[in-house]
C-alpha cells in the first residue's frame, strides 16, 4: 500500500493508494520453482558454446543409453495397434493392478489385492493424492531430509512439515530414534528407499523398526483421533547392487498394513519415465478416496501404456533378461564415480563419497568451503562450489540443498542416468586439475 501527501486547496490530504491485488493464490506463489531445472539452464549454454559437461543432474535415462525394454515397447505398439487409445478406468486397468499384485507377491512377498491398487500417471500423482488425502491443513508431514519434494508437497497440502536432518554417519537415512519423538501427534511419516538422492538404502532391521513404532503410535491413540501413515517411495527397489537388498515395509511387517501407502511405477526400473506408468498399493479405503482425488486431475496413466505394463510385470524372465545389461550399466557409471572419487580423497583432496547401493545416484562431497579460487574468489557455499566445479571441472551436480538441507557442507547428488561410461572416465581428470587448482 503506497501512501502519499497531496495539496488540496489551501492544505493537504493524505492518499492511500493500494498496491494491485496479486495476479495468482497466495499458496502458488509461495511455490518455488525446481533448482534442478535451474541448473539444467546452466548446462545447456555450456554446451551450446561447446564445452564439454558430464552432466549428473537429471534423475532420468538417456534413451541412447538406457532405453526401455524391447519387449516393453513391443507390447505398446501392439496395444496401439490393438486400439487401446480411450479413456482408462478410473482406478487403472484392472490387468495391470492384478499384474501389480503378481509382481509383489513373487518378488517381494508382500499380498496385495486389485482393490488396494490405483494405477496413476507415474508416481507423483500418487504422492501428491496421498499428502492432500491424509492431511488437513497444519497437519505435521515428517520426513528426513536430504529426501525429494516434499517440502513442496508439504506446502500444496498447507501441512506442518516436519524435516529431520539426516547425515553422512546414517548414509543420509533417518534412525528409529531419531523417528520416535517426532511421529507422536504427527499425520503423516514420508520415506524413500532407495533413496532419491543419497542412492542409499534402509535396512531391513531399521525399516521394521520403524513400522513399529507406527503400529505402537497408532495403538496409542484414541478412537476419535485420526491415524498416522507411513507414506514409502520405493520406485528405486529393483535398483539395488552387490549384496544390498530393499524390504518392502508389509512384507516386513504386516501390522502396518491398515496405515501403509506404498508408490511405485514403471519409471525407474526400466528407464521408462516418459510413460507415465506409476501406482499406489494401500488400504482400499484411502486408495478411493485417492482416485477420486487423481480423476478429478485427469492423471491417469495412458490406457496403451497400462496393457504394456501389465504384461510386463508378469514376464520374470524378460525382466532378468533387461536387468542383466540396464542394471549392470548404471552399475559401471557409479561404481566408476566411486572409485574415482575415492582415489582423489586417498590423495589428499577434500572429496568424500558413499558406496552406492542404490537407485541411481552417488553422494559426494566437495568440501570446497572456505577455499580461493585461482581468480581469488572465496568458495562459501554449496552453490559456490557448484558454480566452480560446473565452469572449471564439466561436472554438473545438485547440491543436497535441492532435497532439504539446511546446511553448506559440501554434499551433492549425482546421477548417472544420462551420462556414457566415456564422459565419466573424461570427468575425472578435469575434476582433479579443477580441485588442485583451488588453495
């Protein structure tokens, strides 16, 4: 509001102006944009002026390098074909939510129903149905952090976020103890494993510890108050390497069914993110009121996609078959970035970085803080850091402020989705010309 004096006649009067109405709701513009895209601006007029960039950014495949199944894309051209282009069911098609069970019964142990299923157009209309149905406004949503999103998904639903700051000494994961005093009173647990974007994974002795104290807060709550769930993103869980294994959090323990809404989806698993494949397996009751939620948006997966998934999911031995060669793949990449990294900080450089065990991704740490650059600029903070690895080194990389850190320390994603084994082999000595250069 502008106020201001005027002369009127002999004297004066003051004159409010009010400043104009905003254009947009106050919960839109309060939503900021996605650092990664951001980023993605950097990197494409580097490379538009021609230099070379290893650019670990993208949580997504390079279908040059990573492309979906042949058996997969073979079954959406006969489903096209076929004249599968309507509208789908509301809930997804009924083959595929049966083939969803199928999968989790004989790769996870886990028994699930097509009515506790809801097929959605990849996994963020299931994430964003779930906080937006469970949670009313200043309900508390608690989450670790480094995780993906949820703030944001947090601010949509006007909920109470709740972020637990998880470090290098638990691989970025949270701990039961450090669970325990936030989940009493609290709506909603969210987690993500493998974790987007540490590339770590819960335990299994961790995660039913966990579910456990969801089943002991529930036991504790009277019959007039509402139910707190855990919200679990596993669609990593077939991205997982040596001898890590993921654990589905029913089939660990059962229990915590009645409060258990897992997302998951084609997209990871087989490079298939542009398809729009995803699911949610949970109580039915929440699941309705879900797709109700997910129709009035329109996400529905597209119907050809959704026969080619359900036949998919049920051919083991096609999946073997893909995974033998795309999980070997990012394997390499990380594995390469590792022993990398390693050998830097067994030199002496200040780097550091966690084994990966899952997902696609690899933490690392640049502990540039407080160092000068040959041109006397003083690195302070992560974004500094990423500013002079992406100019001096080609590595483009996010730093974990992007997923909720709070703190300058150095830690960022890295994500070898979309990346050739060759430009990671040629980022390695930039990257070492690039940290001796700084004193």
């Amino acid at each position: 509001m502008e106020v201001r004096a005027v002369e009127v006649g002999a004297g004066t009067q003051t004159a409010v102006r009010e400043a104009p109405a905003p254009r947009v709701s106050a919960r839109a513009a309060g939503v900021a944009g996605s650092e990664i895209l951001r980023i993605a601006a950097e990197i494409r007029e580097l490379a538009a002026r021609g230099i070379p960039v290893c650019n670990l950014t993208v949580g997504d495949f390079k279908p040059a390098h990573f492309p979906i199944p042949a058996s997969l894309r073979d079954r959406i051209e006969t489903a096209l074909r076929q004249g599968e282009t309507n509208y789908p069911p509301g809930g997804g098609v009924p083959a595929l939510r049966e083939s969803v069970c199928v999968l989790y019964r004989e790769w996870l142990g886990r028994e699930c129903t097509p009515e506790s299923v809801l097929v959605t157009a990849g996994v963020r209309p299931g994430i964003y149905a779930a906080y937006h149905v469970l949670l009313d406004p200043g309900d508390r949503a608690v989450f670790p952090v480094p995780s993906w999103n949820n703030t944001y998904y947090a601010a949509l639903a006007g909920a109470h976020a709740v972020p637990l700051v998880c470090g290098p000494d638990s691989a970025f994961l949270p701990t039961p103890e450090q669970l325990e005093p936030a989940l009493r009173g609290a709506r909603l647990l969210v987690l993500n494993s493998p974790l987007n974007p540490a590339g770590t994974v819960l335990g299994e002795d961790t995660l039913r510890a966990i579910c456990d104290l969801i089943v002991q807060e529930n036991r504790r709550r009277a019959a007039h108050e509402r139910p707190l769930y855990l919200l679990f993103d596993q669609v990593y869980w077939m991205l997982t390497f040596g001898a890590t294994r993921h654990h589905d959090p029913v089939a660990l323990c059962p229990d915590v069914a009645p409060y258990t809404i897992v997302v998951d989806g084609i997209s990871k698993a087989f490079a298939a993110t542009g398809l729009r494949v995803g699911w949610a397996a949970g109580p039915p009751d929440v699941l309705r009121c879900m797709a109700d939620l997910v129709a009035h948006a329109g996400a529905w997966a597209p119907r050809a996609e959704q026969v080619a998934a359900a036949g998919l999911l049920r051919a083991r031995d096609e999946i073997v078959e893909y995974h033998a060669t795309m999980k070997l793949a990012v394997q390499q990449r990380l594995d390469a970035l590792y022993r990398g990294i390693t050998a830097l900080r067994e030199r002496g450089f200040p780097v550091d970085v966690l084994a990966p065990a899952g997902a696609i991704y690899l933490s690392a740490r640049f502990a540039l803080n407080g160092r000068t650059t040959p041109d006397g600029a003083t690195l302070q903070t992560n974004e500094d850091i990423r500013a002079y690895l992406l100019r001096n080194a080609g590595l483009a990389a996010v730093p974990f402020q992007a997923f909720g850190v709070p703190g300058d320390d150095g830690w960022f994603r890295l994500s070898v989705g979309a990346v050739s084994m060759e430009e990671v082999e040629a980022l390695m000595p930039r990257l070492e010309r690039a940290l001796a250069a700084v004193t």
